[in-house]
C-alpha cells in the first residue's frame, strides 16, 4: 500500500468513527422518544389546564368579590337585619336594593345576572325586577334538570362555604328563550354562625366557560372536564369524534388519580391530566386519545428513519470529501519539504514522520533564536518603556499581544510614575563607580518593585546615572484609593532605604490616571514634582498634587520695606536682625502658605538681586576685610536647591555682617555712617546738597565726596539719587499720589527731576513703574 493510500485511508476510517457517535446516540433518542412525546404531551396538557385554571379562577374571583360587596353593603344588611314587628317592605325599600344590585356589577360576559334572595319573605330582588320566589323560577329561571323545590332547598341552605349547580339549560324571559347556567350561591349573612336568612345568587354563562375550553382543546386535541371541590361535575368542553362521554365513568375520572384512564373507551385508551386549583379546589381532568398522541410518534418515527439515512448518506461523503480535503495541505507540506531537502532518504519516511523531523530540526532553531532574543529582552524593555514614558510610542495601535511580546502586562487601567533621585549615598563604597551606581540602582530597584507589587506592578527603568523611574500599574478601584495607597507605600519605601542603607532619596510622585495613554503624562507630572526638591531641599518627597495647590499662589510676599530693613541691617552689620527678617520671609512663603516652584525661584532671585545691590554697595574699606576669592554670585549659582542658596545667602550675609563691624573700628566709618543716617533722614529736603551736607559736618564738599567714595564705595550724588528712587517706588504704590505729589516728598521741586533719576537708575519713568505694579 503506497504512502498516501495508507495515510488517506487512516483519515477516512477516522472519520468514520466519528461518525458512528452521533449514529449510535440517534439510535437511543429514537427508542427513548416514545416516553419523551408522552412526557411532552402530558406537560402540555397539564400546562394547558394551569391556564384554564388561572383564567377561570380570576373569573370567580370577581364573582366573589361581587357577592361579597352586595352581602356587605349597608342596605342589603339593613333589609336582612330587620325584625317582624317592622312589617313588610316597602315599594321604596326594594327599590334601594334593585338600585344596589345595579350598581355593583362587573362588566364582562361571564356574569349572566345575580339576584338576592330574602328566606322571611320569599322574595327574589334583581336588579330590574322583584317578585315571589315561585313566580321567578316559573317566568324568569327555570331550570329543566332541578324542580323548584331542590332549587329553593339549594336558596334556603346554610353554609359558611359558596356553592355551585353544575351547568344546566334555563329557560325563562331573562335567559331569551333557552341558557345554559352555573349557578352561584352564597348564604346571608356572611361570616356568622347564624341560620341562613337569604341568599346572593350570581349566574355565570356555562357557554363562556364551554367557549374557554373548546379554543384550547381544539389546540391540543383534548377533552376537557371541569368540576368543583367537591367533585361534582360542573361543566364540559365540546363533542369529540375520539371519545364517546356515554362510556365514561364520569365519577372515576372525578376521583381516580392515575395518568391513564383504566378502560378503554370505544376500543382506544386515553391519556389523562388532572390539575386542582390551590386558591378554589375545582378540578381540571383533560383526556387525550392515545392514537392522537401517537400520531406525533409514527411521525417522528419516519422523520428520525429518514433523516437517519441521510445522515449516514452524507456522512460517508462528507468524510470522503474531508479526508481528502485535510490530506491536501499534508500533501503540499510534505512536497515542499522534499523540494527543499537533497537526502534521498527522505523520500521512502513515512509523511508523519518527515513532518516530525522537519518541525523537531525548526523547534530547535527556535530554541537557539529565543536564547539570543532573551539576552537583547532588558535592553528592548528599558527602550520601549523610555520611549512610552517620553509619549513617542503610538498607544492607539498598542495591545496585550504586543505589550506581552515587549514582556508587559498592565492588569488594571491605573497608573502613576514614581522618580526617584539620589542625592547622596555613604554606606556603599565600591572601587568601581560604575559598579557602585549599579548596585545602588539594583538596590532601589528591587525593594520599590516588591513593596509596590502587593496591590500592582512596577516597572523599573534607568534614566539618569542618579535617577531610577518606576512605572506602577495599581490594582485600584479608584483614584482616591490608589493616592492613599502611594502615599503609604513611598514613605515605607523612603525609610527603609535611607535607614538601612544610608542612601539619600528624592522622590516625585505623579498623580493617578486612567489607561496607559496617561504613562506620558504621568511621566510629565512626576518630572515636575521632582524638580520642586529645588524648594523642598534633598531628602524631600512630593506629590503632583500639592504641586496643583500651590499654583494658586501666584504671589510670594518679599515687599519693599522687609527689602530696605534687610539692607539696612546689612550695612550697620546687625546680622541678628538681617536672620530675624530672613526666618520671617521663610515662614511667610513656606511655613505660613507654599508658594509654587515657579514663585520661589523668582523669589530667591529677587533675594539675589538685594544680595547683589548689598555687595555693590559696600565700601572698599568693608571689602578690604573679605577674603580674596570672595564671590557671592559664584556661591549662589552652584547652588541645586532653594535650601542650600538660603543657608548661603545666610552664610555671605554673615560675612558681610562681620566686615561691616570689622570696618566700623575705623573713626572714618562711624563718620560714614553719621552721614549716610543724615541723609536717610533729610531725603525729602529738596535743598539737600553736597555743599549741605559738607556745611552740617564741617568738612569741605571736596574731601566730603571722596572720603565718601572711599568709605562707602558709591558717590555721595548717587547715594542720595538711590535713597530717593527707593522711597519714590515705594510712594508709587499708592495710587492716590500724583506724580507730582511724590517728587516734593523725594526732595525734587518738580517731577521732571524725579522722571529723569527714575529712569536712569530703573530704566523705566515712574508712570510706566506703577503700570507694572498694577499688572
């Protein structure tokens, strides 16, 4: 046998066999369908019953209620309740109940009529008509199976119960000729213990009912027979050329409870339902020819043979046709592999055989493929996951399958970014930098993703040499969660690594978004919460979120007077006083409210600025006592941080402080210092003059000016010019000041003095000066 006659034979007797199940199971649900269709027929029918029971049940609700509503009404109790000494009746008086009687009636066509019945007087009321009780059975109901005494026996009968009279034909004026009634009949009073004093009677139509069960016994081919509580048989469904009823026992179908009827009936058996309504305890017995139901049988029977065959028809092809469908692409495989293969050995293998070879030679290329791939893994991680934090990845053609070939897994649609900086490190001290900053990183790395990893993942990247990123994918159900939980979780993470290890951290955190086109924004955020260390100094820890507090500080307070008193003191070397207003600025602008990074660093270089001025206005004689390389600018700049460039304008502030006291030993700076009190005091005399002055010291204005120049570094002119622009911008503040107004209280008789000193020491004219302090 050739190669493929024996690999195409073994698919199809494969085939074959799977054939032979589905066969073999239709063979068993072809023996079973028999009890299956009686089991269908006998749920239909008992279905069919629970609806005629819910139907007719509803029906004798309402004529319930309707009993209940005439024996409850006040008139009808009232008539009933009187005595014999009341006499008769009136006209009136039956007039009331006919009224009543025609008021409560509910409109459908199950009710026929109703009727009370009074036992003293003998007396029917309806609601169109009164008269004797002989007299309404005789013209109005008269029933052809029941004599007027059974029925006025049946009227004047006591029970706490309703009962009724199976169907029966009435003739009389109110039926039109000839009916067919069921008669309802309840005892008055209602509830009691008291003998019967009269009767309501409701008439329900039987033909409705007979109707009611006709419609669905013509759908499922049943006769159907309803009967009360007490098993009395009350009405019928129609004629059915199947049954005979003159063979029925009718009170063995009543009592009996068995799912066959036990005799047959005109040679043929019958299949019976019975179903009892819980809420009236009527009985609801439906019969079913059994040549009826099997008739579905002998049916189903055919179709099952039939579409058997069929099955086994097609199967045979259709295996046939799949066999050698699926053998095809077998085939073309294994000609490609032989094109591509020169061992003639190949060719006399067994296919399944080859194509194992073949695939065990690719797995194993795979193999070595995938040790080369996993080498190249964290550097293709670490790339991916830069580029995803800088935005350049395109999320919208991101998903699983490409993020777990990357080796990620984001589980929830939370993230947040975490930057952690070193900013100083002791305990690990390794001959290698590179190693040094390796273990460092290995060291944060490690702790950060297992103590971020109980409610998440985080995903470790460097970026700097000092600087680690973490990507936190959180299992939260909300934001507010995921905040508290990041909090939690990087004070633990700060502590443990600057305790046991002794490394220094800074840590921004970003705030918490939903889905991983947020990573780059995330990114964003926690960039910009590190970089605020710059105000919080090293060590420090802070969140994207007081960041968005903090914006709204758009101002930080430094006004012009704690600027002049700084100054001041300054220059007279009151360094205790120059600390006091420095620790006040601080905790105006941090401790009091925090300003945003933006504003404290306009802070501190509004800071430098005074700092600067300070130093230029230092005399050489105070200069002379600093050291050589003293450069204040120098020492700000190298700063990193708002906190180091405090503690050093402190430092350079402390240093000038001590110049200054070191020069005021020499008799020339106590003078300096007399002349410059005078003319901080005397600024706004328009007369004050280099000739005043030399005049009030009684020196001449000749060694008065450079023995200024040389105490205070600065001309006298401009000294004066300086003192009087700083007060003129202060005045400039209030805006109920003329221009004009200032320049007198400066020391310029007219403005035009003040605008050109303005502009030469400010670079602007003192209206444009008030403009900018407006916006």
């Amino acid at each position: 046998m050739s190669r493929k006659t024996n690999f195409f034979l073994t698919m199809f007797l494969a085939f074959l066999l799977m054939l032979m199940f589905p066969t073999a199971l239709t063979t068993v649900l072809y023996h079973n369908m028999n009890a299956v269709i009686k089991e269908d027929v006998q749920n239909s029918s008992n279905a069919m019953l629970r609806q005629i029971s819910l139907m007719i049940d509803s029906r004798l609700h309402e004529v319930e209620q309707l009993a209940i509503q005439i024996s409850f009404h006040p008139k009808i109790i009232h008539m009933f309740s009187r005595n014999e000494t009341s006499g008769a009746l009136s006209v009136f008086q039956y007039k009331e109940i006919m009224d009543t009687l025609s008021f409560h009636f509910i409109t459908n066509g199950f009710i026929q009529d109703r009727y009370v019945y009074f036992n003293k007087q003998d007396t029917v009321v309806t609601p169109y008509v009164r008269s004797d009780a002989s007299d309404f059975y005789q013209f109005y109901y008269k029933y052809e199976e029941l004599s007027e005494e059974d029925w006025l026996t049946f009227l004047r009968s006591s029970s706490d119960q309703a009962e009724f009279l199976p169907a029966m034909n009435v003739a009389g004026k109110s039926t039109g000729g000839n009916g067919r009634l069921i008669t309802y009949r309840h005892s008055i009073p209602i509830g009691t213990q008291r003998p019967s004093e009269g009767a309501v009677v409701i008439l329900i139509d039987a033909e409705q009912i007979r109707m009611m069960l006709s419609n669905l016994e013509s759908a499922n081919k049943a006769r159907i027979f309803v009967a009360d509580k007490e098993g009395r048989l009350l009405v019928r469904s129609g004629e059915d050329e199947h049954i005979n009823e003159a063979d029925l026992d009718l009170d063995k179908l009543v009592e009996g409870k068995f799912m066959e009827y036990p005799d047959s009936v005109g040679g043929e058996r019958l299949m019976a339902t019975k179903y009892v309504s819980k809420e009236t305890g009527w009985q609801y017995i439906s019969l079913v020819p059994h040549s009826v139901m099997m008739a579905k049988v002998n049916r189903a029977e055919i179709w099952a043979l039939t579409l058997l065959g069929i099955c086994i028809l097609f199967g045979l092809l259709g295996a046939y046709l799949l066999a050698k469908r699926l053998y095809s692409p077998i085939h073309n495989l294994v000609s490609s592999i032989l094109k591509r293969d020169s061992d003639d050995r190949n060719k006399i293998k067994p296919e399944f055989s080859l194509i194992e070879e073949t695939l065990s030679q690719s797995w194993r290329s795979e193999e070595a493929l995938k040790v080369v791939v996993d080498q190249q893994v964290p550097l293709i991680q670490s790339n991916f996951l830069n580029r995803l934090l800088n935005g350049i990845v395109d999320t919208g053609t991101l998903n699983e399958e490409s993020l777990r070939f990357m080796g990620f897994r984001f589980e929830s649609e939370w993230f947040s970014v975490v930057i952690i900086n070193v900013d100083d490190f002791r305990q690990i001290k390794l001959a290698n930098a590179e190693q040094q900053w390796a273990m460092i990183r290995f060291i944060i790395s490690n702790i950060s993703q297992e103590l971020l990893g109980r409610r998440g993942v985080a995903h470790a990247v460097e970026t700097e040499l000092s600087r680690l990123v973490l990507l936190v994918n959180l299992h939260v159900e909300e934001e507010q969660e995921g905040l508290k939980y990041m909090e939690t979780v990087i004070d633990e993470l700060k502590n443990v690594i600057e305790s046991r290890f002794n490394i220094v951290l800074s840590i921004g955190i970003s705030g918490i978004r939903q889905h991983y086109r947020e990573i780059a924004s995330c990114y964003a955020e926690a960039l910009e919460a590190l970089e605020y260390r710059i105000v919080k100094g090293k060590s420090s820890v802070t969140y994207y979120q007081e960041i968005d507090q903090m914006r709204d500080q758009a101002r930080y307070y430094y006004p012009m007077e704690i600027e002049m008193q700084l100054a001041n003191a300054i220059r007279s070397g009151d360094f205790e006083q120059a600390d006091r207003l420095m620790k006040h600025i601080e905790q105006m602008n941090f401790q009091s409210k925090h300003i945003s990074l933006e504003m404290g660093k306009l802070l501190y270089f509004d800071m430098m600025s005074t700092m600067i001025k300070i130093w230029n206005d230092t005399s050489e004689r105070v200069q002379h006592f600093l050291v050589d390389d003293f450069d204040p600018l120098r020492r700000l700049t190298d700063c990193s941080t708002l906190v180091e460039m405090q503690e050093q304008i402190r430092v350079i502030y402390q240093e000038i402080c001590d110049s200054v006291i070191a020069g005021q030993r020499d008799p020339g700076a106590v003078l300096v210092d007399q002349i410059s009190a005078f003319i901080d005091e005397h600024y706004s005399d328009n007369s004050l003059s280099l000739n005043m002055i030399a005049e009030r010291f009684n020196l001449s204005p000749q060694y008065l000016s450079s023995f200024f120049k040389k105490h205070k570094g600065i001309n006298l002119a401009d000294y004066m010019a300086r003192i009087r622009v700083e007060q003129a911008k202060r005045l400039l503040q209030d805006p109920s000041l003329s221009l004009n107004r200032i320049a007198e209280l400066v020391g310029y008789a007219k403005d035009a003095g003040l605008i050109r000193i303005f502009k030469k020491y400010m670079g602007v004219t003192p209206g444009k000066y008030r403009e900018y302090m407006k916006d």
